[in-house]
C-alpha cells in the first residue's frame, strides 16, 4: 500500500508540475502576441507613408532654342601638294609634321632639262630681237626713198609688213623664254599655302608627272576649322515658321554654335554658323550646316566626331518644365506629379519641343499647379507627400523656425516672365 502512495504522489507531482509548465508557456504566447499585435499597429500602411519632395510652380517666359546636333571637324584650307613639271626628285627638302609657310621649297626636280629649254629660249628671243630691230632699219629706208619717188608704195607697205611680223616673233619668243622660267622654278616644289604639312607620299629618285593624281604630301591649315553638322527639315520648318508668325525671334547670340567633344567637353570657343544648304537630301530628310571655328591652339583636327550646340533664337512665353519632372506611362503617355491637398496627383501633359531648360508644355498645367521636380521615383498616385523645397526655398520646419521668417509672396516667382531668360548651357552628358 505504501509503495502504491508513492508511486500516486509521484504521478501528481508530475501533472502539477505539466500543467504549470503549460500555463508559463500560454502566458508568454500571448505576451509575443500582444507585443506583435503592437508592433504591427505601430507600422503605418503604404499609403500612410510620407515622403519628402521638391517642387517649382512652372512659368511662362522666353526661352532660348538651340539644337544639339551631331558634326565632323573639316579643314578650312587644305592644299595637295603635286609637281607642276615631269622630272626626277633630287631632293625632299622638309620635316614631316612640320609647320611650313607659304613658298616654303618642299621637293626639288632634276632641273638640267629645264635650264637647257631656258637657255634655248633666251637665245631665240635675243635673236627675234636683233631681227625687229633690222626690220625696223629696212622700214625706215623705204619709207624715206618712198618720199623721194625712188621706191614704190609697194615696196614700203612690205618693208612695214616685215616689221610687223618681227614684232609678232619678239613677242613669241618672249612668252616662250618666259615660260621656260616659269618650268625652271617648277623644279623647286614650294608649299601653296601656309599649315602643317603631313607625310611624304614619294622618296628621292621618284619619277614624278605634271599635275599627277596622286600628291607629294597634303598640308592643312588648322588656325580655323569647319564643322559639317545635319539638321532635320522639320526642325528648319519650324524656326522659320516661328520666324515668320512672331513667335520666335533672333537674340543676338542667334546663330551662335557651341562645341562639346566626344567626353562632353566645352571648347572654349564660340562658333559662327556660315552656311546653311537650301536642299534637303532625299534619304536622310536633313538640311547641311556648317559652322566656323577659330583654332588657335589647333585642339580640332579634320575627322573629329563632336557634338554642336546651335542658338535657334528665342521662343516667346512658353512654359517648361525639367526632364526629371516628367514620367512616362507603359505606353508612353507623359505626365507629371502635382500636389493637391497633401497628396500626389498623377497628372497627364502634352509636351513639345526639348527646350535648353526642359520639354516644353502644350496642354495639361498652368502657373497655378504645384509640380515635383524631386523625389518623384517613389510616387504612387495619392501617395502622401510633404514638400520641403518649393520654387527652390527650403520650407523645413527648421529652417523656418531657426533660420528666417517665411518669406513673402512678392519674393516666389511670379506667375509670368515675359522678361527673363531660362536659358541654360547644356549638360556635358
């Protein structure tokens, strides 16, 4: 009986000390259910969260056109250097690469043919000379007997016609010694023009021909250089239409092209475009520009692939709006995100022309929406929003509290600016 009891006492024992054990562990699972059901209530919904953004309320003013357009650098003088007479090179008489002037000796021809001809021709001409000079004596002697009766009229009309024709030889032999000079200073090539001239195509002992195909070596003048840009007909079209129904006028930098090498580079000379083609090539659908650039420093080299910044004149009371402002749809619609009663609206615009300062605004906003410029990546249509730069002012509960009073409705922007230029230097990108 006494070992019944023990083993009964033991078996309670037991079962008290389960049944604790499970009352412990429900009280800490509904202590971490409490806590979660907290922590849970404590997280706000998506919707509830509020972000932080920038916004500008965007103006109507005059803004400045201009057209980055792609182009290739050209020489703006150029010259093939090529023999002007048949000979053998004797002699090349520059270094490649060099900077040469104009009349710079560049090759020298075998010239002993040519002083020869020269020398030919001197004679001839001494003796047409001496022959004039005989004709005219015999001229004068029939003329003088012609007086006295004692020569015919026939006579004397021959002895002129004798002269005549010496003075008609003199001038042949003359143009033909002229012409044996001119084919001995051939012998010396000299540079056309003044520039840096590149290789030698030919070596001593060539045979070379009278204005041959192919040049001795080619010198480029890079103190100024062309750039050769293309510009699409629609966007001719419509400068010259804004020309013509006032919308658009010519500033005085109208004209004025600025250049950006291939990194994004300024160059840091202004450009003048000089010429523009009046036809449009059949295949691409584009019109030919072309500017001028000063070289000095010689940093533009023909071939070079750069882009073109080309003033288009200046736009009359239009609005814009910054390319980061603008979203796009999955079909490619644009819109933008205002604010309206705290909330981000989605808001669909139609948009022009790229403009220096953003796309141009045709339909959908006026000076009285609110527009983000900034932190609109986040956005969802009602998302809620709290504005912290406005028309670039800083509008924080700090910086009004601790840096300045608000500042006054005469200080914002105003809703027009007919007078002021948003104009701005493209990026380097």
């Amino acid at each position: 009986m006494a070992e019944h009891r023990g083993l009964a006492s033991t078996k309670l024992r037991v079962t008290l000390i389960t049944l604790t054990l499970c009352c412990l562990i429900g009280l800490t699972g509904c202590k971490l259910e409490e806590q979660k059901d907290a922590a849970v209530g404590k997280t706000p919904s998506l919707a509830e969260v509020t972000y932080d953004i920038s916004t500008i309320h965007p103006q109507f003013k005059n803004r400045e056109r201009s057209f980055n357009l792609s182009g290739r650098i050209s020489a703006y003088t150029r010259a093939d250097v090529r023999p002007q007479v048949d000979g053998i090179i004797l002699n090349r008489l520059f270094e490649e690469g060099a900077e040469v002037e104009e009349g710079t000796p560049l090759y020298e021809i075998d010239p002993a043919i040519f002083q020869a001809q020269l020398e030919h021709a001197q004679a001839s001409y001494e003796r047409a000379v001496v022959q004039r000079k005989m004709a005219y004596k015999d001229y004068e002697r029939f003329a003088l007997l012609y007086k006295r009766r004692s020569a015919s009229e026939k006579e004397r009309d021959d002895a002129l016609l004798a002269y005549e024709l010496a003075q008609a030889d003199e001038k042949l032999y003359q143009a033909a010694l002229t012409s044996a000079k001119i084919s001995l200073d051939y012998t010396t090539v000299r540079a056309p023009i003044a520039g840096i001239i590149g290789s030698s195509k030919i070596t001593r002992g060539a045979l070379v021909t009278a204005n041959q195909s192919e040049p001795l070596a080619t010198i480029i003048d890079l103190d100024k250089v062309y750039v050769d840009m293309e510009q699409s007909s629609l966007q001719w079209r419509k400068l010259r239409e804004g020309l013509l129904d006032g919308s658009i006028y010519l500033s005085e930098r109208a004209y004025d092209v600025s250049l950006y090498f291939e990194d994004g580079s300024l160059y840091d000379q202004l450009g003048v475009l000089s010429l523009s083609e009046v036809l449009v090539d059949e295949e691409s659908g584009s019109l030919s520009l072309r500017a001028i650039f000063d070289n000095p420093d010689h940093l533009l080299l023909p071939g070079m692939a750069v882009v073109c910044k080309v003033n288009g004149g200046v736009a009359q009371n239009i609005m814009t709006l910054p390319p980061q402002a603008v979203m796009r749809d999955p079909k490619g619609n644009a819109y933008v995100y205002t604010v309206q009663n705290g909330r981000a609206v989605q808001t669909p615009v139609t948009l022009g022309e790229l403009y220096n300062d953003g796309w141009r605004v045709l339909d959908g906003l006026d000076s009285s929406y609110e527009v983000v410029v900034s932190g609109s990546g986040s956005l969802r249509h009602g998302s809620k929003v709290r504005v912290v730069n406005r028309d670039g002012v800083d509008i924080t509960l700090d910086s009004k509290s601790e840096q300045s009073p608000a500042l006054p409705s005469s200080a914002l922007p105003a809703a027009s600016g007919l007078n002021q230029s948003a104009a701005v230097a493209p990026s380097g990108s």
